[in-house]
C-alpha cells in the first residue's frame, strides 16, 4: 500500500513537473511589420491578365476564365507606383496598346498600411479616389504582385481582370 502512495505521488509530480515546463513563454522571434509602400514602389510589367466572367458567378453559373495576356498584347501593360519618404506618391499607367479601365496618372495610398487589400487611385485634379486595383495577396519580396480590377456595368460587377505583374 505504501509503494502504491509513493508510485502515485511520484506520476503526480512527473505530471505537474512537465505541466509547469509546458507553461512557460515560448521564444519567438519578432516579427517586424511588412513595409508595403516600399514592396510596391517601383515599375511593374504585367506577365499575364485573366479575365473572368463575375455576372456568370452571381447569377450562379459556371464562371468563363480567359487569358487576354496576348489577345490585348498585355505585355506592355505597365504600372509604375513611386514613393517619397515611406509614403505613397505618385502612380503612372503605361498601357501601350492594351485596354485600360482605370486612371492613367495621379496619386496612389492603400486602404490599410498595415494589411492592404485595395490599392486607391486618385486622378490627377481629383480629390477623392477614382479608381482602384484589389491585392489580391499583400506584396512580397521577390514575388509578383497581383492586382485586381473589377469592371462594373450598371453599378454592378461584370467582369474581373486579374493582373499578374513582375517587377
């Protein structure tokens, strides 16, 4: 009975020792805050443009999804996003032959420094935002950036262009 009480309290300390360890604070490095505005800046050539029937989708039918990269002659579709001081400055659309559906020049910002999923576009003269390209993921080193612009027909969305672009 006595060994019965000594094993016991012996698995309870066990217990309790590796509970105790499994609480304490986890090291983690610190992640530091992405700079969006400086992953963005720069000029961007488009790889490939993608567009997709939205009005097929919200009338609940199987959505058509074309590639325009070549048919548009996309490839020399560019978009140059500047920066002054880590802010957004200025933004310029160079869409050589290809269709263009937002502002060619004025100011850009983001809807949200922190996790942005709209890129707003200003025209020049403007005051208030006259455009906008969606992210369609945040921007990364290294890595395409992928923008969104939806085409809207009687306050409605009709069509998507999804913008893959290389730097």
């Amino acid at each position: 009975m006595k060994k019965s009480i000594y094993t016991i309290i012996t698995i309870l300390l066990v217990f309790s020792l590796v509970f105790i360890h499994a609480c304490k604070k986890d090291e983690y490095p610190e992640v530091k805050p992405r700079d969006y505005v400086q992953l963005m800046t720069g000029t961007w050539t488009t790889v490939q443009v993608l567009q997709t029937d939205i009005f097929a989708v919200d009338e609940g039918l199987e959505p058509t999804t074309m590639d325009r990269s070549s048919m548009f002659n996309f490839t020399d579709y560019t978009v140059i996003f500047n920066s002054s001081g880590g802010t957004p400055a200025n933004f310029k659309i160079e869409p050589g032959e290809a269709p263009n559906y937002v502002d060619l020049e004025g100011t850009w910002q983001l809807d949200d420094y922190a996790m942005p999923t709209k890129v707003l576009l200003t025209a020049v003269g403007a005051s208030e935002p006259t455009s906008e390209f969606y992210l369609s993921g945040p921007p990364r080193q290294g890595a395409p950036l992928y923008l969104s612009y939806k085409r809207i027909s009687g306050g409605k969305a009709i069509l998507s262009y999804d913008y893959k672009l290389t730097k």
